[in-house]
C-alpha cells in the first residue's frame, strides 16, 4: 500500500462511495507487461457514519 487512511464527508444528502486505484506500469521498462491492464482487488471496505464512530470511541475509552 502506498496510501490507506480515512476522510470526513460533510453531507446532509445521500452519498454513493466507491473505491478507486491507479496505478502506472513504465512502458520504457516493462513494454510487454500487462498489455490488457490489470487490477486491484479489495478484501475489505469499511464505511461509517461519525454518529457510528463516534459511539465505537466512547466505548473503548
């Protein structure tokens, strides 16, 4: 993983979240690598509300 972390979303409206990667392959390097592309696969996506989390904070205090 290059980066992982978390952001806040202010919203009163409903949002649609979806999970993005990029990546790039140096075809100077690699000229025959991949030539279809490749991908990424997540084994775990977690979302959460600030009510939600801020519930899971006060119980493990």
């Amino acid at each position: 993983w290059f980066f992982a972390g978390n952001t806040h979303i202010p919203s009163g409206e409903s949002i649609y979240p979806g999970v993005h990667t990029n990546g790039h392959i140096n075809r100077l390097i690699y000229p025959g690598a991949y030539p279809e592309g490749s991908a990424i696969r997540f084994e775990e996506l977690k979302l959460w509300s600030d009510e939600e989390n801020m519930t899971e904070n006060a119980s493990s205090q």
